[in-house]
C-alpha cells in the first residue's frame, strides 16, 4: 500500500508541476516576441515572405489555442511581388490533456478572408510548388502501426471558412464559405459550401450552391456515405448520393445523380454563353438527366446514363479508362433526333457552291483522339434525308478514325459505308466506300437537294479519296468512281421526244408540234460509272434506255461547283405514242446530239442543231455517195 501511495504522489506531483509549467507559459511567454524568428525560419524553409502585422495570441489549458492575423505569405521568386496568400484571422484550439494521453482532440477551425492567388509562370512551374527541399517521408503500411487504425485523431469540432477569395489565372473563386460539421472516427457530417464563380469582366459571375445535410464518415474503415447531396449551378439542380471506400489513400467515388430538367437556353445565358440560332426556336429548351458514376484512380464511368435533349431520349453507357490519355469507350441509343432543329436558319443559298466560303477541316483537335463504341439511332434527320435503324461503330486511335461499318435504312433501300480519317499527317486525308442498295430515288433526290429531277430505283457504289485542310480544297483532290444503275424511272423536266420534235420541226421549216410538253422523259434503265479525278467526275459510258430512244453520252460532272458538261446521243427507235402531231418518222434510227449543261440542280437540255444538221448532211452525202456508186456499178455491169 505504501508502495502505491508513493507512486501516487509522484504522479500527483508530475500532474501538478506539469500544470506549473503550463501556467508558467501562459504567464511568461508572449509568441509575439518570437515574429522575427518565425519570419526567419519560414523565409528559410521556403524562399518566401511571410508578414505578421497582426497580433498573435496562445493560450495552453484548457486548450492549446492559437490566434494570428492578419498575415501575408509572398510569392516565390520567378512570381510576380504580389501575396501567394493573406488571410485576416485564423483560429485553432487543440485539447491538452486528451493530447498528453495521444489522444488529439482538435476544436473548430476558423478562417476568415482567407485570399489565395495562384499563378503559374513562363515555365508552367504553380507558385504553390516547392514549399521547402523536404525529403518524402518513407511510406507505411496502412495496416500495420501508425495505419489509419492506429491515428492519434479522435475528433475535429469543425471547420469554418468565411468571405474568402481563390483566384487562377482569370477564374475565381469569390464569397467562398465553407462550413463542415465535426468530424470524428465515426461521425454524421454536415457539409455547405457556397461560393461565387468569377470568370472575367465579359462573363456574368456564377453561384453555386453544395451541400449534404448529413455524411456518415468512418475514418477507421476509410469510408464515407452521402445518402442525400444537392448542388445548384445557375438554373441547374443536381441531386444524388455519394459513396467513397478508401478515402484517405486511393479513393474510389461511386453514386447516383440526377440533373432536373432545364432550359438550356436559359441555362446558357447564365454561364455567359451565347445560345445558338437554331431553325427552331424551341430547340434546345428542356435538358435532363440521370446516372451511375464511379471514379477510381486513372478511370472514370456512367454505368446507366440517359438523358433528354427536347423529345430525344439517350439511354446508354460511357467510360474513360485512362484520365491521363482521355481514352473512351461507349455504348449510346437514341431513339429518334430531328439534328435539322438544331442547325443554323436557311440562308440565301447561293447558285454555284464554290460561292460559299469553305469550311476548315478537323486535324489536330482529333489527333489526341483516343475512342472506342458503337451509336445506333432509331430514326434520324439531317440536311432533310430521313433515315432509319442507324448503326455506327467508331474507332479512333493515334490520328486514325474510323467509322466502320455504317449501316442505316434509307428511303426503302439500305445503306452501307466505311469512312476513314486519317490525321496523322499535317493534311487530313479521307477515304470513303459506301453502297446504296435498292433505294427510291424519289423521295431521297426531294429531301436531300429538294430535287425532282430523277425517279427510279436502284443501286450505287461509290470509292472516293481525298485530303485538303478544308472542303474546298478536299473537294478539288477527290479521286475515285462511281456507279449507278437504276430502273423504271424517268427523267423529270426534260421531254427528249418533244425537244426532238421542235428540232425536227425547225430544221424543216415546219410548224411547231401541237403536242404538249410533259417536261417528263421515262426510261427503262439508267446506267452510268464515272472516273473522279480532282474533284471532276468524267463519264464515257452513260446509257439511258426509253421506250422509244436509246441515249448514250460521255462528259463530266464539277463536284464541288456542280457544273454540267454533258454530251448525248438519242437514237430514236420509233416515234413516241404520245406525241400526237409530232413527225419523228425522218429520224428513226438517226444519232440526234444532245447537250446538258446548267448545273446539277438546274440542268438545261437541249437538242444540239448544230450537231443535227451536221449529221443530216453526213447521212445526205453518204446517201449521194452510195447512189452514185450504185449507179457506176449498174454500168459496168450492164454492159
């Protein structure tokens, strides 16, 4: 017993001249004798300035409590002289007697007016960098002694960030006020922050509102759970849960979030950004969505992503395996998109196309590119085509993109394409195969060029190649062919019988046809390949079939002015039913030339007299010749 009871006034005697010695710093010590030696030792530490024009203040029991400010840190040199960072007061109070049984018990932390400028220079060295030459601390194992298991912290009463400014290059963070609950081993942890986004003069400032009314947080098993977080950015509400594993080593974030439906338009206008002029004014006026995420290290997925852009629905998948190299991969159904309602309004369309300016190809933004995935669309429309049951995989890998295969249905046919885009080099280069396999030429000629002037169905194959920094000039280097063949169709704004008939008419001196032009010329096939070189399409094997003509022809065809240069010739098999009043009996069976010129939207067709009476004048002189002929061979032999 007497044992003990010495034992226990010794420990009495420690505890109170420990509380001597407290008293006696409390009493004795002022920190503020001791500015010069801290500006000093952080002037040696990190090469930086650091002012204390305010006061500060310690107090040791029952609290270690520390009290500065106003204070100033510099820049390093290489930076501009203005402050890295100053803050008007800052507050921090530790419990002594839990901390002299290794047990850190930490009070709430204050800062008030906290402005921190961050900078980089030439170098794109951050003025936050290289606080001292400190050697890394060697590294632990999280499971063995001083593991997060064995942490001295127990609890942190808060933290609490008031009226504070954070600004990078022209961004800011302005009105920033941060408020976390206390925080222990295990705790439920209210979180708010609100803060204002700055982004230049030109650019309306952004308020953005975070917060959790309650995050469970296990610091022993790294975890945290936020069953319910809301944020507001402008006019858009997001909401969700967020879960977190490891969270003080090598996190791994996962949740659900949900965007609430918004006007875009509105939207924009919030974040400073011009809204497109659309063809429809109401494109663009509700957005929503919903998702799956998760982040771990270097990747980053929506599992179940869906949103809605007006009345399109996107349902589908997103990953990006490597933050670094920003490699995608996806997997995306649209149900059905009108892309038309969201292009720019119709302008004046000029005739010739080479009118417009040319528009620059992309080259470098895709060289990084880095994607994997496929896209289908019920229904789709662009530039007025409508096609259905789109099917698109897109692989793109250091320069190369490809878009193979391309499959849709089109206008009672299908259509099938591999594209190549290759960005390799300085000059992009394109290739492109694609087939249209039994397709109504109607409907398709209407929508695309809004164009009558073909019918029929039938298939198409074209192979084109071609480089250029934009349309032009990729429209001038395309080299390859193309073929076309179609069936029962017609030739619509030209009636070839007719416009033989006048010729006919005029080159005899007669009067015009009484029959009516029906600007409407059928055929029973149509065939034609073309070689393309540098952008001019040239054909030697056109062939069009009628019921009462048969038409070849050769000439070429400008693909990037549209302009016609065409050659026919129409052999007339027999004089046309319908063209009552129209003799065509002397030109059975002879070659009429006839000339198409205009451009592929606005063709003119014409009979080329020049070319008939020329003709007319070879078949007479050969006629002359054979009678003539006749005539000397019935003299010598009737003799």
């Amino acid at each position: 017993m007497r044992i003990v009871r010495i034992i226990g006034f010794g420990l009495g005697g420690l505890v109170a001249l420990a509380l001597i010695v407290i008293l006696a710093v409390a009493l004795l010590l002022n920190p503020n004798d001791y500015k010069d030696r801290i500006i000093h030792q952080v002037k040696a530490a990190t090469g930086r300035d650091l002012a204390l024009p305010g006061a500060i203040k310690l107090s040791v029991f029952p609290w270690i409590a520390l009290e500065l400010g106003p204070a100033r840190l510099g820049n390093p040199a290489g930076f501009p002289g203005e402050e890295f960072l100053s803050v008007e007061h800052v507050a921090l109070r530790v419990k002594l007697l839990p901390l002299l049984r290794r047990n850190l018990q930490i009070g709430r932390i204050e800062i008030d007016q906290l402005d921190l400028h961050l900078l980089k220079n030439a170098a794109g060295k951050g003025n936050w960098e290289d606080f001292g030459n400190h050697e890394a601390a060697p590294a632990t194992d999280s499971g063995g002694a001083g593991g997060p298991h064995d942490s001295i912290f127990q609890s942190l009463a808060g933290i609490i960030i008031r009226n504070s400014h954070v600004s990078y290059n022209t961004v800011s963070v302005a009105d920033l006020n941060l408020e976390i609950g206390n925080v222990a081993q295990q705790a439920l942890v209210p979180v708010s922050l609100r803060f204002r986004l700055e982004r230049g003069a030109d650019a309306p400032s952004l308020p953005i509102v975070v917060s959790s009314p309650s995050v469970a947080l296990d610091l022993a098993a790294q975890t945290l759970n936020a069953t319910s977080v809301r944020a507001q950015i402008a006019a858009a509400i997001l909401s969700g849960a967020v879960r977190g594993e490891q969270v003080l080593g090598s996190p791994v974030i996962s949740g659900q979030l949900t965007l609430e439906p918004v006007d875009l338009r509105a939207l924009m206008a919030q974040l400073g950004m011009r809204a497109p002029v659309t063809r429809d004014a109401q494109a663009y006026s509700r957005f929503s969505a919903k998702t799956d995420f998760r982040y771990a290290g270097r990747s980053a997925e929506l599992p179940t992503l869906e949103a809605q852009l007006d009345d399109s629905h996107l349902k589908g998948s997103v990953s990006v395996t490597d933050l670094d190299t920003r490699a995608t991969r996806f997997a995306l159904v649209l149900d059905h998109i009108d892309i038309d309602r969201y292009r720019a309004p119709l302008g004046k369309v000029p005739a010739i196309a080479s009118d417009a300016a040319p528009a620059a190809l992309p080259g470098a933004t895709l060289r990084t590119l880095e994607a994997q995935g496929t896209f289908v669309i019920g229904s789709a429309k662009f530039s007025a085509i409508t096609l259905s049951d789109v099917n698109l995989t897109l692989q793109a890998h250091a320069g190369l993109i490809q878009l193979a295969p391309l499959k849709s249905r089109l206008y009672g046919g299908q259509y099938s394409a591999t594209i190549g885009y290759d960005v390799r080099g300085e000059v992009p280069q394109l290739q492109l195969d694609q087939q249209l396999t039994g397709v109504d030429m109607t409907p398709l000629l209407k929508d695309a060029v809004d164009s009558h002037r073909l019918s029929g169905h039938g298939n198409s194959t074209m192979t084109l190649t071609g480089h250029g920094l934009d349309s032009d000039a990729l429209m001038k280097s395309l080299s390859g062919r193309l073929e076309l063949h179609l069936q029962d169709g017609a030739i619509e704004g030209a009636d070839l019988g007719y416009e033989i008939g006048i010729a006919q008419a005029l080159l005899k001196r007669q009067s015009l046809p009484a029959t009516a032009n029906t600007h409407h010329t059928k055929f029973d096939s149509f065939k034609v390949s073309a070689a393309i070189t540098g952008g001019i399409a040239r054909t030697d094997d056109l062939t069009i079939g009628t019921p009462y003509l048969r038409i070849t022809g050769q000439g070429t065809t400008n693909l990037l002015s549209k302009a016609l240069d065409l050659k026919l010739v129409a052999t007339v098999l027999k004089a046309p039913g319908n063209a009552a009043g129209t003799d065509l009996s002397d030109l059975t069976l002879a070659a009429i030339p006839v000339a198409i010129t205009g451009t592929a939207t606005e063709p003119k067709v014409r009979p080329d007299l020049q070319g008939i009476v020329k003709s007319q004048l070879q078949q007479k002189a050969r006629d002359l010749l054979k009678d003539k002929l006749n005539d000397r061979l019935k003299g010598l032999f009737g003799r």
